[in-house]
C-alpha cells in the first residue's frame, strides 16, 4: 500500500514532527510510506520535496499569484498582533504546482499543510487520483483562517467578524476563506475524505463545522517512539544537563513565547507564588533564553532537537507543566507521559484524553493559575504520589500511544477505504463498519449524497 504523507514541513514543528513519527512507522510496519513536503531539512530518501517550476512560465505564474494574494496576506500580517493565533490563508502562490509532482499513491494523507497547499486547486485534483485522509492538527482546515479560535465558535456556520482579524464585517476575509474551503470540500466529491483527529475534542469541534457536516471522522491519538521516549536515570540526566541533583524540578517547554493560548503569563502568575520555594527548580525547553524573572530559579536547557537527548530532559524532571488555554494532543504531554513525569495542565482541549485526573497528573479549571501552582506543588511535596503518577504516566504511554499501534489503527482504517472506496450512502451498520475496535473512541458518520443544505 502506498501512502502519500502531504505536509509544509519535514520535522519543523509539532505537526511536523507528528507526521514523521507516523511515516516511519509505517514503513517499519512494511508499508510503502513517503513524505510529500514544501520544506525538506533531511536526506531521508522517502522524504519527496515540492521543486516550484523554474521556466519562465512557472515563474511568471507564482508572480502573478503572488501579486494577487498580496492584499489579503498584508491585510492578515496588519491585524496580527503580539499573542495572536496563528492565522493562515487558504491560498498559495504555488496554485495547482504541487499536484503535478505529487507522487504516485494509493492512499494521500494530508497533515498541516498551510502555506504549501491551495485548496482549490489541489484538493479535489489530488482526491481524483486517490482517497484524501486528513489528520487535523489544529481547527485550520475547517475556519476563516485561524489554527486555533480561542472559544469565538463562529466557524460553526459561518466565519466572518473575525475577533483574530479586528473584524466587524460579517463578509470580511475570514468568511471569504471559510467560503472558498467549503466550495473546494464540497468539489471533492463523495468519498474522497476522511477525517482524522488525534482527539477527542478536535473531533467534536470538527463535527460542529457546517465545512464537514456529514464527513466521517475518527479519533486515531498520535504516537511516539517509547523506547527512545522512556524513563532515563534522573542523577544520571541531571549530571549530564548540568541541573542541581538536590532540586525538586518543573518542566515546561516553550514553543512560541508571543502566543497567548500557550498560557505563559499564567505560568509566571502561577510560579510567582513559589519564591520562597528555594528547592523548586524551573527547567526550559525551546526559547527559553527569552524568558526573563518567572519567580524562581530557572535552567534554559536551549532548543533541544535530538529525541534522546530530549528523553533526559523529561526524565530529570519531577513534574511537567503545560499551561496551553486551547490546545489538541501536544506532543510534549506525550513525550512527558513515556517519560514517567506526571503532568499538571488545565483542563481544556485534547489535554484531558492524557491528563487523567490524580493517575497521570492534575488537570486545572482553564485559567486558574492559583490551581496551577497548588497542583504543581502538591505533587513536588508528595514523593509517595509522585512515584506512583509516574509508573502510571508510563504505562499510559505504552498501552495507548506508542507507534506501533498508532500505525496498526491508520493501516486498518487505510484498508478499510480502499476495500470500500468508501461509498456514500450506505447504511448506518453499514459505515460503522469502517472503522475497527482498535482505533480509539472512533466516531464515523455517513454523509448524505448531494447539497446537504451546508454549501
């Protein structure tokens, strides 16, 4: 079986990263897995990257697309400001470039794909050639723009009046975007796409989308390696990464530091009520250099790109702490969890389908940063609890994410569409049949045939 992994980026990113796990474990599963990207950073040589034309002709149209798109990208840039979300256009410079070199496959499976992919001209080509599966690794594909709508919900119906954007015009870029995604979704056809979403909560914001009203879609958590993810000998760590041995440790790594959802001014609120803490240690990950007076001592371990050196961060800790107001399945909490470090988060997004409530860690009512730091610090004072949440963590890990049975549950589903082609229509028994057992609180609903009153 040949599968197609379409994604801006090769390993850059949380998304990135994801897909790469999932690609290299379907090839370790015997599958005929390649990765299709606008941005290659390895010589990996399943790793397929898009080469814009360079003939005159190409050239000429990635001008004149550019110089078309030009408005609506600088309007977007303008209404950035300092903590916004991530908000990403529809359309590409590159038009219907990358389907003319996308590889050969009999299964395209579509990541995060912002900035590479113009979905007009591409999805419905690429769903002619093959079935589309997509993993949502954020709500980009299904509203105006944003990855992330911080409780606006206005994607439900409509996009327009777009908080992210400063907009109060009801046909403002955002529903013009939304509107152009639900015209190239609707010319893809019936059953060219399935969805997929790592959890539970992203599948029920992605059901409340009138963009994928009826469209099937399944909760498949992402995995990761849990041997080179795996508990390391914490003097040993510590030693190594220059960490003090008699220090109880939080962890926390930073991705964006100008991104409100990801919560960092509660987490200085929260540690700033652990000054007199003097054993408490604050360790970071990822731009960290930038972080300045968070209340306590604090170690910046830098960007830490290699995946073992990662696993001896994780384990020189005692806790971990993900602050993140709106988030998916954050591949930090998984690292955490195959690492034996219990985790303190709020209680939001996809965090709970890890975070389980006093086995692997405490979850916080969203924005209670006074919850934050109680929970932080009831685990650091309770050794006996902490060991236990470890084992637990662990555990968790490897019954429920590792990549084996991440890659077990897509090639089923994978099997399941080509052996059905998916053919809208059927019965309810009938579809439900398309997922199996294994794949974890999979929901699928059939789609009706024809307009279903959404476009």
């Amino acid at each position: 079986m040949r599968i197609v992994h379409i994604n801006t980026y090769e390993s850059v990113g949380g998304a990135a990263r994801a897909a790469n796990r999932l690609h290299r474990a379907l090839r370790a599963q015997g599958q005929d897995s390649s990765m299709f990207v606008a941005q290659r950073d390895t010589r990996d040589k399943d790793v397929v990257a898009f080469q814009p034309p360079h003939n005159l002709a190409g050239r000429m149209r990635r001008v004149a697309r550019r110089r078309h798109l030009r408005q609506d990208l600088a309007r977007i840039a303008a209404a950035q400001h300092l903590g916004a979300e991530l908000f990403t256009y529809d359309r590409t410079e590159h038009g219907a470039d990358p389907l003319w070199q996308l590889p050969e496959g009999d299964i395209f499976h579509l990541h995060w794909v912002a900035g590479f992919v113009d979905y007009k001209m591409f999805l419905p080509g690429a769903a002619r050639r093959a079935p589309l599966v997509w993993t949502l690794h954020g709500m980009n594909p299904f509203t105006g723009g944003c990855h992330y709508d911080e409780g606006c919900g206005r994607y439900s119906l409509h996009c327009g009046r777009c908080p992210q954007l400063g907009s109060q015009e009801e046909s403002d870029l955002s529903n013009k975007i939304w509107s152009r995604k639900r015209d190239a979704y609707f010319n893809i056809g019936p059953g060219g796409l399935h969805l997929i979403t790592p959890s539970r909560w992203l599948a029920s914001e992605a059901k409340r989308s009138a963009l994928f009203n009826g469209l099937p879609i399944s909760v498949i958590p992402n995995g990761l390696d849990v041997t080179t993810f795996s508990p390391r000998d914490k003097n040993f760590a510590r030693e190594l990464l220059g960490i003090p041995q008699d220090k109880l440790v939080i962890l926390y790594v930073v991705d964006r530091l100008d991104n409100r959802r990801k919560g960092l001014g509660l987490l200085r609120e929260a540690l700033a009520g652990l000054k007199d803490q003097t054993n408490f240690l604050l360790v970071t990950l990822g731009q960290a250099v930038a972080i300045q007076d968070l209340g306590m001592p604090h170690v910046s371990l830098g960007l830490v790109s290699d995946e073992r050196i990662l696993s001896l961060a994780y384990s020189s800790a005692d806790v971990f702490v993900c602050p993140s107001l709106q988030d998916n399945l954050p591949n930090t909490v998984l690292e955490s969890l195959a690492c034996g470090v219990p985790i303190v988060s709020f209680n939001v997004g996809g965090l709970p389908d890890m975070v389980r409530e006093g086995v692997t860690g405490y979850l916080v009512p969203a924005g209670n940063a006074s919850g934050l730091r109680e929970a932080i610090v009831g685990i650091l004072r309770d050794p006996t609890r902490r060991a236990v949440m470890a084992a637990h963590c662990r555990q968790v890990a490897v019954a429920e994410y590792s990549l084996e049975i991440q890659a077990r549950r897509y090639i089923s589903l994978y099997e399941t569409i080509l052996a059905r082609n998916w053919r809208w229509g059927e019965d309810d028994e009938g579809q439900q049949k398309m997922t199996t057992s294994e794949t974890a609180a999979c929901s699928v609903t059939p789609r009706r045939n024809g307009n279903d009153g959404s476009r």
